[in-house]
C-alpha cells in the first residue's frame, strides 16, 4: 500500500505540461554544505544560504511517484498531494528522521520551485504553493500519466 509523505513545499508558480505534453520529472534532494564532496550546485532562492548546495542524487524522483491528488488548502489555494510507492515511502521518513532542521530542494521539470525546512519526520508529501488551479490539475494529470505508463 502507498504512503504518503509530508513536507510541505510552497512553491513557486509554474506552467506544467499539457494533457498532451512530456511527462513531468521530479527530483527532491537534500541541501548540503557546497564543501560537501557530494554537492552539486548551488541553490539560490530567497532564505537559503548562499554556501548550500543540491546533493549529488536525489532521494527521491518522479520514478517514485504511484500517484497525484489535487486537495485545496485551508486558505482555498490548490495542493498537490504526492503518493509515493512503499519503498519511496519509507526512505523518505528516513531521511526526514535523519535531516530534521535542514532543508530539501524541490525541483520540477528541472526547476527549483521550493526549499523547505523538513520540520519533522514524515511520509507525506505535498506541494501548497501559488499555483493557479489550472496549473496544479497539469502537474497531478501528469504525475498520474506517468505512474500509470509503468
């Protein structure tokens, strides 16, 4: 059975793929020190320390992924919800557990759109940003697409 897995991304607005279009990618990393041997590059968005960096693999992808709801949140704005496959599941709550206090990267479709701090352990993943509902029905039709092709 699927587990979702929770922080909470506020992110950015941005335009997913059409009903038609690519499926969509997903790659969620740790930030670490850009001294790190296994850093990659540096992340720059508003409230993140100039001197963090992506880790070199994420932990998780769009791989991982079993399926996307679209919820809205306390204050009406659309939210993605992600399932993730068990194992995907269970690494996450690891490495939240692990990482409590520092921060993940969010990319989608090869964008940064949120840094969150991971506030506790978790399984659930969802995405609360600034997304117009329209965008936010894009990118869960396109999470699903791709979780069905498997």
């Amino acid at each position: 059975m699927p587990f979702r897995l929770p922080v909470l991304l506020l992110a950015l607005p941005l335009l997913a793929s059409a009903q038609s279009g690519p499926p969509v990618t997903l790659a969620v990393h740790l930030l670490v020190a850009c001294s790190n041997g296994g850093a990659s590059q540096p992340v720059r968005l508003p409230g993140v320390d100039a001197s963090q960096c992506l880790d070199r693999a994420p932990f998780l992808t769009q791989k991982d992924v079993a399926s996307a709801e679209l919820h809205t949140n306390s204050k009406g704005h659309p939210t993605i919800f992600l399932t993730f496959h068990e194992d995907a599941a269970l690494r996450e709550l690891d490495i939240t557990r692990r990482n409590v206090g520092s921060r993940v990267a969010i990319v989608v479709n090869g964008r940064i759109v949120a840094a969150p701090e991971v506030a506790s352990s978790s399984r659930l993943l969802y995405i609360d940003g600034n997304y117009t509902e329209k965008q936010a029905q894009s990118l869960v039709s396109a999470f699903n697409r791709l979780a069905t092709a498997k």
